[in-house]
C-alpha cells in the first residue's frame, strides 16, 4: 500500500520530524539497520537529511542475532558496507539468541528485541547520542494495534508505537511510522539501494508474522482500508490516552497520600470519580508498586474497584499477586507491595539525649527531633506532632519503638490507662499503619508519647519545671516515582 513518491519520502519525513520535534540541529542519532528494506531506506533518508537539510550525527548499528549463521553474517556484511559508502560509524554486536532464549525463558522475538535493545542503549550511551531511530512504519503499526487488540488490551495498546518516547534518558524515534512498507521498497528500488531479505520474516510460527500473512489480509476482504484505518486509530487512541493519563495524575495528586510504601485515598472521593478514572487511579498506583506489573490485569483492577464501590464499613484485604496487597481501613483504600513495607517489631535505643539531636525512622518513615531547653510559663505544643516533657522527671534512657501487643497508656485529658490499640481504634488509625507509628517510652517501659496521636500524663511540663525537652516529630512525604506513558495499558 503505497501513497508517497519516492522523490516525496525525505520532504514527508522531514515534515513529521518539525511537526514532532524529533530531533534538533547537531543531535547524534543512532539508526537500528538489520539490514531490510525499511532500516535501509531509513538510514538513507537521515544521512540526506544531515547533508542537505540540517546538520545531523549519525551512527549506523546493527545486531547479529546468531538466529541463522550464515544469513546473518551475510546482512551484518551488508550493512556495515551500506555503512561505508556512507562514511558512517559502525557498531555490531554478536548475540546468541538461542542461548538467551534457552536461559530466559523468552519466546524468540521477545528474547531478540530485549537483546537488540539493551545493545542499542549501550551504544546510545558510548556515542552520547540524544536519540535511538527505529525502522518502524505504518504496516508494523496496523500489526502492533491488532495484536493488542487480540489480547484484550486497553486504550494505551491501542495506541500502539508512539511517534517517540524517552526510554533510559534517550528518545526512541519512528520517523516512518505514518509511511508504508510499499513506500519504502519503491523508495530503496527508485534509488538502487541494495537490502536483504529476512527469511523469518515468511514463518507464520511467529504471532506477527501470522498478523501480517494471514489475518490482516483475511479481514481485509471486508476492508480494503483496513491497514490505514488501524493507523488512525492508534493516533486517536494516542491522543485520548494522553490526556486521560494527564487527568488520571492530576487525580493522583489530590486525592492519593503516599506514606511509608502505602498508597491510601478515600473512598468517599474516589467513588465520585467516573469509572474510567477510577480504574485508571488504580492501574496506576499498582503500576508504581514494586511488584510484577504484568500480572496486573483488567480482572485484578475490576476487581478492587468494585470492592471500593460496596457499601460496606468492614475492613477486607485482597491478595494481588507479586506482592501486591489492596486493603480497605475504615474510609481508606490502601495499596502496597508486602515484600516492602515493614510490618515487625523495631526499636531504637535513646541511651544518650544531647542537648539536640535527631533521629531518622525509616521504619516510621519520618523523623524524630529533640531539644533540651529552658520552660517559659505559657509555652505548650502546636499540636499533636510536638510533645513537651519535663526533663528531671524523665526516666532515662528513652526507647523509640513499634506498637507491642499489650501496650497502655495514661493518655493526658483521660482518667485511668487505656490500650494503645484501642487508642488506634478510636483515632480510626488504619491496621495497616500501627504497625510503622512511632512509640516514645522512658527506661521503664512507660509509653510517653505517640507523636501525632496522643501525648502520655508522664513527665508533664508544670508551673515550677525549670528545664524542658522538647521532641517533635516530622513525617516523611516522599512522592511516587515516575512511570513510562506505556505502562498505563
């Protein structure tokens, strides 16, 4: 299916590169050639651009995939000679696939890509290139969104290969993705350029292949236009996937607290979201866990959003797999990944209290501050984060700990001792966080303090206390880290 002239093809692709901003004057590009028609063709079409258009670096590379010797070391040949002509660095890597495939556990091509990746990025890196070119037209498009498709796959599938994307600090381009194979032929064919044929590429073993030898032209008995048509659904698919990951994280930052490896919301304003938010808010946040992603699937999500969706008060816990752990504490959603947060005992020991100090609880996820000061009638705590103790009625050394089973405390403002469980139960503390609060105790065991919950009738700072200490404790907020636009699918 060819639409451009070949005399068009560098106009058309220098056009797309101004519209997208793919590169800019100067930048060094690495081009992925196997040696095809279409990385031929791309190879030529850049190398006229940085000598006629606009100054550009590039660096032509090539992967023998060890899949078939003798083929192979034909087209790695072939290459680097394409390479020469042109007065282009060269840069190869053997690989043996097999061996890989064997040892990974990877079906063929996916074992091939990740090996062709890896050394792509190296060489990106070597020649500090800002950008790594693919070969990927329009046909590998219309192959990509209906192989999703076949697996059930979400908007981002849909979307198929983007345009570009920044993958390990470099930019993956396709500057021929809205061009077809039967330009690029005719475009290498116009212009006497030699290419190689891969002979894997007539296997139907291969889910692609059968894609684009069997089930395309199949279904395109009932639509001529059927190639195209998946293109423009892809860009479609692009752009509204764009902006529904933009509204998903602006959702993310209001309305989801991260703490401690927990990502808790309300369900109360969650459930005012609209459902294709509500699944995208958790395929999110499950995509941020440290756990296996890929086993994240719309059954899983579906299934947490409408546990969210039940009236119901009690407290449940469902088991995502790979680690992941969706839970509901009172009006909270929680979600985190087991094999990280700590869930035990832990315990630091005071045995000297300087003047100031301070002391980090990874545990906690925060940290506790002290300063040993003069009281000043009429001074007492902002709030509950800030605890103030007479220092000669303290029973040093102090211990800083997680909640034990059994603990009480004379809570300041109540009559008689009270379990800090029940304390967790009554301030709605969710079980899942009792576990990381911060518990003060003076050398006996006493519990002072449980900073930003309440504050213990111990060591109270009165009229006639000459000398003070002072603790205050300062929660940790980290952020989520950031995730390919890809990975939302």
């Amino acid at each position: 299916m060819g639409t451009t002239k070949p005399t068009g093809v560098v106009q058309e692709v220098l056009a797309l590169a101004r519209e997208h901003s793919l590169w800019s004057p100067g930048d060094r590009i690495v081009v992925a050639v196997s040696g095809g028609p279409d990385s031929v063709a791309l190879l030529h079409i850049l190398h006229e651009i940085s000598v006629i258009h606009m100054p550009l670096q590039l660096v032509c590379a090539h992967v023998h995939h060890g899949f078939r010797p003798e083929e192979s070391d034909a087209e790695a040949e072939e290459v680097r000679n394409i390479a020469r002509k042109l007065k282009l660095p060269f840069e190869m890597i053997r690989v043996d696939a097999p061996a890989y495939i064997k040892e990974s556990g990877k079906g063929p091509q996916e074992a091939a890509r990740e090996l062709r990746y890896s050394f792509l990025h190296d060489t990106a890196t070597k020649w500090e290139a800002q950008h790594i070119a693919m070969a990927h037209h329009g046909d590998d498009q219309a192959e990509t969104v209906l192989l999703h498709l076949l697996r059930g796959s979400g908007p981002a599938g849909l979307a198929g290969m983007r345009l570009a994307r920044t993958e390990k600090n470099v930019q993956l381009i396709r500057p021929l993705l809205r061009m077809y194979k039967a330009d690029l032929i005719e475009y290498c064919n116009f212009y006497g350029l030699s290419y190689v044929t891969d002979s894997t590429n007539l296997s139907t073993k291969y889910r692609r292949n059968a894609i684009r030898m069997d089930v395309l032209p199949f279904l395109g008995q009932y639509n001529e236009q059927l190639t195209p048509s998946l293109n423009r659904l892809a860009e479609t698919m692009a752009d509204e996937n764009d902006f529904m990951e933009a509204a998903t994280l602006s959702v993310y930052e209001k309305m989801v607290h991260f703490n401690n490896g927990r990502y808790m919301f309300s369900i109360a304003s969650y459930r005012k979201l609209s459902v294709a938010l509500q699944r995208r808010l958790i395929k999110l946040i499950l995509n941020y866990l440290p756990s296996d992603s890929g086993n994240f699937d719309f059954r899983k999500i579906e299934t947490v959003r409408l546990r969210l969706l039940q009236e119901t008060t009690s407290t449940w816990s469902l088991d995502l797999g790979g680690g992941a752990v969706g839970v509901r504490e009172y009006d909270q959603a929680v979600l985190f990944d087991r094999t990280q947060v700590v869930m035990g005992e832990w315990s630091y020991g005071l045995s000297v209290l300087p003047i100031s100090g301070e002391l980090e609880l990874p545990e906690a996820g925060g940290i506790l501050r002290w300063q040993r000061a003069s009281y000043l009638d009429g001074q007492h705590p902002a709030n509950e984060e800030e605890a103030w103790f007479d220092a000669d009625e303290l029973t040093l050394p102090l211990t800083v700990r997680s909640r034990l089973p059994g603990d009480t405390m004379y809570v300041m403002g109540l009559n008689g001792r009270k379990k800090v469980k029940d304390i967790f139960i009554d301030e709605k503390i969710p079980p899942s966080m009792r576990s990381v609060i911060p518990i003060v105790c003076d050398h006996s065991g006493v519990v002072l303090w449980i900073p930003g919950v309440r504050r213990s009738v111990h060591a109270a700072v009165q009229k006639h206390t000459s000398s003070v200490i002072y603790m205050s404790w300062q929660r940790r907020e980290s952020g989520a880290p950031v995730i390919a636009q890809e990975r939302l699918s």
